[in-house]
C-alpha cells in the first residue's frame, strides 16, 4: 500500500479554522483519519512524551519543566520544574523522570539521575544512576510497563530495576547500556547506540539473554503491536521490527530522516523524523509522523508537522507528538 501524505493544516477546529501546527507544542493527531485535530502550547524544546491514566507528560528539555495535559479537555496544567528532563515514565503513582546535566547552572549540575515523583503528594525520591565526575547530558533513560520500572545511563554501561514504591535500586546488570528502553514481552529491551545492537534482558535472571545485531546507531525502542521497535539513524534511518520469540529481525521498515522516537498504539507503530536546522551531512527534512501498519510492516500514511518533531505517545484514543523549534 502506498504512504498518503498529510499536510499539517487540515482540520477545522471548533471555530472552522484550520488547525496550525506551531513550534514548542503538542500536536494531536487523529488515528483513523490521519488529520491533526488540536496543537496545544507547552513549555521550550518539548521531547520525551509519557502517557498513563488519561494524562499525557511532557518533558521540556529546553527550560527544564514538564506539562501534564488532561487526554478528555486537551487542557495544560502549569509546568512543574525538573532538573534536565531527557526520559519519561509513569507507573500507577508517580512519574519518573531521567535527567541530563543542567548546563544553565555554573558549574553545571547533575546529571544520570532518576527522579520518582509521587503523583498524589509530590513525595520526590532521587536516585544516582550516571556517574556524578560525568557530564550526562544524554542517554539517561527510564522505562515502565507500569508493573516494574527499569533504567540506565549509557556512561555506566549499567541497567537497574527500580523499586515502584520508593525509587530504590534492587537490582543491576552490568555491561549494558544505551539510547532508549522499553519492557515488554517478558523482557527488558536497550537499544545499544554505541554497539549497534539490541540487548534482551531477562529480569528473571537480571542478566542479558542475548543480543540483536542492527545498523547504523540504535537510538529508541518500543514495544507492542506484536513485536519491539527499534530506530536507526543515518545512513540507514529505518525501524527495526524484531520478533520478541525469536530475537531476530523480522522486517526492516525505511523512514524519513532523522527518526526521534517511536511509540506503538491504535494498532499501529508510529515514529517521529526530522532534522534540525543545518543538521551536518543530513539533508534539510520537514517534520513528520509516520505511520506504520504492524500487519503490512509499510507505511501507510506520512503525516506532515512542519516543525521537527520528538516525542510520541497514544492514549485516550489519539497521538500525541511533541513539536520542538527549527534548531
């Protein structure tokens, strides 16, 4: 089936004019009709997007706070402060937030840590996963399947199991480490940015089962719609669909560059591309959604957002994309 392009001002709001995609937003698209339906201002640099119990979490890396939007009134509440939010996670009573150094700060300031925030009183318990002498301004990351919660900091080459009532380390697993986590299938998935591969961890045993050979940089995963996700980036910008029976690739699916982050949904699997502005040896590329069916492995729609977008999320029955700045 071929892809359906989609520009980025289609549906008419409430008052017949066109819904206008805008920088430093949340964009929310429509699934079965590919159209956006709503754009709603957050806080600078939107990235990582969390989504859990008809709420949706924003990360705004760019001045250090994070938006919770209401899924039924598409409304934004005040953006609470974090330190460097890079990562997101909600489980059933708190949101984990996994956070970069604050280079705003002289000296800057921390960096490889996990944030667990209470979500009834705000009880804030923190805890060291990146090593405090390293400046971590990326790749510490946190996941959940809403039962377990899982992170890890590229700088450390460690994964750990964290406690979902206090934050606490139980468990560690040496030599591993990456760009994205996802828990799924029984398993625990690192996509290994600096290894081009995917490592499986079996947190019965808290030790990697087996690693999954990809190409050119490993950046985000995701898990659902029958299999896990993985994104590549240049020269190869493609998602990955690996069969989590088998651990093996299954279906290479090509995407626009550069791919930012994927989330499955809706029964489908979606993935964020773009490229900054003058983004070296990468050519000058619009922001899009794509949209892929998990029974075709194709895309089947190409939805287009103007600006470059990163996060992505699905819940109370649309996506949800954050909208960054042409920078």
């Amino acid at each position: 089936m071929a892809a359906v392009a989609v520009g980025f001002t289609l549906r008419p709001d409430a008052r017949g004019s066109p819904v206008e995609v805008t920088a430093n937003s949340v964009a929310v698209v429509d699934p079965r009709t590919n159209e956006i339906v709503d754009d709603i201002r957050v806080g600078d640099y939107p990235g990582p997007i969390a989504v859990a119990d008809g709420s949706i979490w924003v990360a705004n890396i760019g001045d250090n706070t994070v938006t919770r939007i209401d899924a039924e009134t598409r409304n934004p509440s005040f953006p609470t402060g974090a330190q460097q939010p890079l990562d997101l996670a909600v489980t059933p009573h708190a949101l984990w937030i996994a956070n970069g150094t604050n280079f705003a700060t002289k000296p800057p300031q921390g960096g490889g840590t996990i944030e667990r925030r209470g979500l009834r009183f705000g009880a804030l318990e923190t805890v060291r996963v990146g090593p405090p002498e390293t400046l971590n301004e990326w790749w510490t990351v946190v996941a959940t399947d809403r039962r377990s919660v899982w992170a890890g900091n590229s700088s450390t080459r460690i994964a750990v199991r964290l406690d979902p009532a206090d934050g606490r380390i139980v468990e560690r697993v040496a030599h591993v480490g990456g760009a994205s986590m996802a828990i799924g299938y029984g398993s625990v998935w690192v996509a290994e940015y600096r290894r081009n591969t995917v490592a499986r961890i079996d947190p019965r045993s808290g030790m990697v089962a087996t690693r999954i050979q990809v190409s050119s940089a490993p950046t985000r995963i995701a898990a659902g719609e029958g299999a896990v996700w993985v994104t590549t980036q240049r020269p190869h910008n493609a998602v990955w669909r690996i069969d989590p029976k088998s651990s093996e690739t299954v279906a290479v699916i090509p995407v626009s560059p550069t791919s930012r982050r994927v989330a499955t949904g809706a029964g489908y699997v979606w993935v964020t591309s773009g490229t900054y502005a003058g983004e070296p040896g990468v050519p000058q590329n619009g922001g899009v959604l794509s949209k892929i069916d998990p029974r075709t492995n194709r895309i089947v729609a190409t939805i287009k957002l103007g600006f470059r977008p990163d996060g992505v999320g699905v819940a109370n029955g649309l996506v949800w994309v954050a909208i960054a700045p042409r920078r």
